[in-house]
C-alpha cells in the first residue's frame, strides 16, 4: 500500500496525524525535518505528504521543500498545514503546486476529507503514468529487411546511455518510433518522454513552451522540458527550431538548468534529448540557419532512418500490423491480404513512407466492403476502370512499340520491380516468377539488369544508369 509523509518539527502533531490514519487503515511515515524528509523521499516517494510550513531548525522551509517535490516527484500531492496560516501563506503554497492548505488547528473531518480526495487525485495519477509508459513500451518496430535490421541494431546499442542522439531520414520513415523505441528499452523508461514539435510552435512562443512561465494570476505553469525532468524530450524537425531559442537550449544542455519566463529561480533538470530532422544541418549551418555549437552538442550520436523504399520487404509486415491496430483501435474489418495486393503495395511509390502505408491501409479498411481479403484494386491509383477489370491498360509509348520491343520492356521493368520488391533476393525472385535462378540470371543479364547495395540489402537497376564500378553483376 502507498505510504503517506507527515513532515512536522512539532512531534505531537506529526504523531496525532500519523495515530489518526493509521486508524484509518494508511500507512504512515515521519520526518521531523527537511533532512529527514529528503531522505524518505529520495528512499522511496510517497504517495501524499502532509507538510508543514514552518520546520523549526531545518535547512529547507516548507515552501523549498515543496519546491523541490514538485520538481523531482510531480505527481505526489502535498497537502500543506501550518499553525500561523493566512491567505498569503496559502496562496503562496498554491502557486507552488500544493495541493490543498489547512490551517491549525485543523478539525479531523476536514484533514480527512482533504487526505482522501488527494490520495484519490494520487492513484490516478499513477494509473495514468502506468498507461502512458505501457502504450510506450508496447510500440514495437516491426521488420525483418537487411536495412531495418541495421537500424534496430543501432538503436539497441544506444538504449543504455544516455549519450544524444540525431535521427535523420526522410518524413513519415519513423523517426519518433525509433525515438520511442529508444526510450522504452532505457533506463528512463518510467519517467516521461515529452515530444517538442519545433515545426508547429509559433517562434515566439517557443522559449514559454520549453521553459514554462510563472505569473501572479496562474502560478507556475511547467514547460516541455520541465515535465521531461528525469525522461527524454524528443525535439522533432529541430532545424526548425529559432535561432533564439537555440541559443537558450545549448545553454540548458551545458548547464542543466533554466529559468521560466516571469521567474527567478533556477530550475534543475535531468534529461536525455533526442532529435530529429529532415534536413541537411550542415547546409542549414552554412546558410545561418543554425547553430554549429548545438549541432555538435545533438549530434553525439548520429542514426540514419531508412525510407520505406529501402525496406520494402517489411511493407507486408507492417501492414498486417496496421491492419490488426485498427481493428482493435476502431473496430475496422480484420482483413488478410491478397497475394496480388501484397505484391502491389511492395512496387507502389511510398513519398510518405510508412505513414502513408498506415494511411492507405486506413483507407481501404474504411471504404473496403466486406470482410475478405484485400484486393489490389481497392489500393489507390490501382481500380480498373469500368468494365475493364482483368485487362493490362497500356501506355502510350508502350502501345507504340513493335512487339518484340515491347516485350522487352515489359520485361525489363517487371523483373526490375520484382528484384526491388524482394530486396535483391535473387532466389525469392526467381520462386515468384516461376523461373530457374539460373535463367533468372541470364535473363537479367541479356536484359542489362544490375544490382547494387542500398539500405543493407540489394537493389536492381538498369546497367545504363550506372558506372562500371558502381553495381555487381547478378
């Protein structure tokens, strides 16, 4: 059972609280002061503290205590009492985070009230931290292609420090589920990640957004970065980030520390950063655009994201998944797929990336009648037109074509498709087309088809497109 803190220099008072909740079936412990508060605290947080506002002898007052609760244990309540209480007093205490104030001598039935209502405010708190870090930790990356694997493998190898890390890759390729993935597989995985999208906050309110504010009317009012203490903010898109603010953040990854907008104080913060572009930041650095010093302090670790294009073997994966996430999500049909909607999505262009493949399948599911396997005609760009269904429509260029040249063509572009489609896999290839690997491979060569590395495994492309040097011969 969660323990509630009574923290009083009084010793009668701190023993009558703790003697009336114990009867009432809470488990109590006691500090006398602000060292042995800290201790407890540090030992284990509890799950309410009862704290009063003046400590006879200590270092820390109630408010410095509270203070530094509210920053290292922002979801404990505290409840504040005193024996010298007056509105000041109170809204002082409120303004810091406290949950409620009670004056001495204070009746039992309201202590009571008060101690229940923030042990309630208590436990969902905690339910709700225990969610968020169960959706985090249940995002896993899925895939099994050459180039997704060397990503795991690098994120893997980073999950244990607590060293920076720059993820770059084109848009929608995923660079915050690596981020995620990150986070879930460290040591902070129970404390927030805080995503700070430096493309949609306007500039001039950025540096209020990162840093919080405190006001007369509103108190303190936390930023991002305060709610990340003791987890990760992900800066995602950071080039987009204002030059001011960029200033502020190398200062606050020196020094760990800031000062809110309207406020005095320092506040200390304990965070591991990870960020994101898709951008060139040398060219961005060369134009002014941005800093090179936080550039060198973000990009300790540097990951590449690899586009869909570069794991296509992974499209049927992901889209099973996809598929299973909406059902559960919203109740969308629970599809298969067809053979020859599988092989569709794995040629289609992907621009977006896997978040356009989760759009897609999205989509289909949404407009798809029935509840059978996905057909490649419901795929965009890909309905026959009416009446047309089974026919090859050709192009004009192709309809031009003697027929021997055209075959050739078709040919060439099919088997092109078919080797990108299974990741330069020549022997998956040839089971799907039905040929011998050996005539495979003389087929490819009469045709002048290569192959070259990409993203960890092995693409096709025409022999004319390349230096002599550049690809292998398959």
């Amino acid at each position: 059972m969660s323990s509630i803190l009574i923290v009083d220099d009084e010793k009668d008072i701190r023993d009558l609280i703790g003697d009336i909740l114990r009867d009432e079936g809470y488990l109590v412990r006691l500090a006398g002061n602000s060292d042995d508060c800290m201790a407890e605290i540090n030992a284990e947080p509890p799950a309410l503290m009862i704290l009063d506002i003046w400590l006879k002898d200590s270092r820390m007052d109630g408010i410095d205590i509270l203070k530094t609760v509210k920053r290292d244990n922002p979801d404990v309540p505290v409840v504040i009492i005193s024996g010298h209480g007056n509105i000041e007093i109170a809204v002082a205490a409120i303004k810091q985070g406290a949950y409620d104030f009670i004056e001495k001598p204070f009746n039992i039935d309201q202590l009571m009230v008060v101690v229940s209502r923030a042990m309630e405010t208590s436990r969902l708190r905690r339910e709700n931290s225990e969610l968020r870090r169960k959706d985090v930790t249940s995002s896993e990356m899925l895939g099994s292609s050459p180039a997704f694997k060397a990503l795991k493998s690098q994120l893997e190898k980073v999950t244990k420090s607590n060293g920076r890390v720059m993820l770059t890759g084109p848009a929608g390729s995923g660079k915050e589920m690596a981020a995620r993935f990150i986070h879930a597989n460290s040591n902070r995985a129970a404390a927030p990640f805080i995503s700070v999208s430096s493309a949609t906050i306007e500039p001039e309110r950025m540096e209020e957004v990162l840093f919080g504010r405190e006001t007369a009317e509103r108190g303190v009012e936390k930023g991002l970065l305060e709610q990340a203490h003791g987890g990760v903010v992900y800066f995602d898109e950071v080039a987009d980030m204002p030059l001011g603010t960029q200033s502020k953040i190398l200062r606050v990854l020196v020094e760990q520390q800031f000062t809110r907008a309207g406020g005095t104080d320092k506040v200390r913060v304990d965070l591991r950063v990870i960020s994101s572009t898709t951008r060139d930041l040398r060219a961005e650095i060369a134009s002014g655009r941005f800093r090179q010093e936080l550039y060198d302090r973000l990009n300790v670790v540097p990951i590449p994201v690899p586009s869909l294009e570069d794991r296509r073997e992974d499209i049927p994966e992901l889209t099973r998944h996809f598929i299973d996430m909406f059902h559960r999500s919203q109740g969308l049909p629970l599809r298969t797929l067809s053979t020859e909607a599988e092989a569709m999505l794995q040629t289609m262009p992907w621009p977006g990336n896997v978040r356009q493949l989760r759009n897609v399948i999205e989509r289909v599911l949404i407009l798809g009648d029935g509840s059978g396997p996905i057909d490649a005609r419901e795929l965009p760009g890909q309905e026959a037109p009416e009446g047309e269904t089974g026919r090859l429509v050709l192009g004009g260029a192709m309809a031009t074509l003697p027929l021997r040249e055209a075959r050739e063509v078709f040919e060439r572009e099919y088997l092109l498709t078919q080797i990108n489609r299974f990741g330069g896999n020549i022997s998956r290839t040839a089971s799907f087309v039905g040929m011998e690997r050996s005539a495979l491979h003389r087929k490819l060569k009469s045709l002048g088809v290569v192959t070259t590395s990409k993203g960890g495994g092995r693409m096709a492309r025409l022999d004319e497109d390349m230096d002599e040097d550049e690809g292998e011969e398959v």
